[in-house]
C-alpha cells in the first residue's frame, strides 16, 4: 500500500506552479514529482548520498532553496536531521552528471505537519521554536544562510498554506 503524502502534495502543487527565469524546480515523489532528489557529500555515489529532500529550487543553476516537510511528527531528531545532513552535503547531481552546488546565499525550508497535536498541549510548539531559534544562530557559520520553519496543520490549512506561500514568494522575488 503506497502512503499519501497529503500535506507534501498540497506543496508540491504550490511549487509546480512557480514560474521564474533560469529557475528549475525539482519535486520528489511524495510531492508530485517523478524522481528522488538526493544530496551528495564529495562524490556521487551510494556511500556519499547522504540525504533525499522534498524539493530543490535551482536558480541560475546553483541550490537556492531546499525544502523539507515532515509529515510524521513532531520528533526533534526528525527536524533536525534533514538541516543537518543537507548542512553537511556538497551537490546535488541532476542527472546529465553535471553536479550543482549550493548558492552564495541558501534557504532551508523545513515545513512540519502539526495536525494530530494537541492545541491544549503547547510544548511541542514551543520546542519547535526553541529549535528552529537555535538552528537560526547557526546559520551565520554554515552553508545554508537562512532557515525558516513552518507549523502547518495539515492540508487544509489555509493560513498556514498562505504564510509559507507568501514567504517563498519573498525569497524568490530576491533573486536577480
């Protein structure tokens, strides 16, 4: 039985729609597309893909943009991991054997599905923020420049929907 990934192909919708010049999106599966897209530590090959993100914006051909959604939970290694090992990678191997690499100046997307948790119980919200303020100081020393994480309560989530939406939109309207 394949899972439904609702919440992933509510974003992959939404970034299927993008239309900008010299920008490639590249989706997975889960969210529409038709390949996985994984990241590479110094070569190309099964010991150094060391992560599969949701979607990848290239601009200009240069990493841009990576962005991971998380569907099953509210678990800090969960949230932390996929910034981590995409902190950690080098390139990204789109399949003419030519590897891209990350821009000057990238954003991670980490977008996490907060339907299911409990409204009366706020300590999971206040531990993602916790999170994603301590990942935020990191970014002055890493590759990845800018972090921006998302609760969203599911795919219906309209205002949720619209706030990453929107500031996507922000990021892209940067690009020269």
């Amino acid at each position: 039985m394949v899972m439904q990934h609702e919440l992933h192909l509510c974003i992959g919708k939404i970034l299927s729609k993008i239309k900008k010049t010299d920008l490639e999106v590249k989706r997975d599966k889960a969210c529409g597309g038709d390949q996985y897209i994984s990241l590479f530590l110094d070569s190309k090959d099964r010991k150094n893909a060391i992560c599969k993100v949701d979607a990848l914006l290239i601009y200009k051909n240069q990493i841009q943009v990576i962005i991971e959604i998380e569907e099953s939970g509210l678990n800090p290694t969960k949230i932390c991991g996929k910034y981590l090992t995409s902190e950690l990678s080098e390139f990204y191997e789109r399949g003419d054997d030519k590897n891209i690499r990350f821009a000057e100046w990238p954003t991670f997307i980490q977008i996490v599905d907060t339907k299911g948790v409990n409204e009366s119980k706020f300590s999971k919200k206040e531990q993602v923020s916790k999170i994603e303020s301590k990942i935020l100081d990191k970014c002055n020393t890493g590759k990845i420049k800018e972090y921006r994480l998302f609760c969203i309560n599911g795919k219906k989530d309209r205002k949720g929907i619209k706030v990453f939406s929107d500031s996507l939109n922000n990021i892209l309207s940067k690009l020269p």
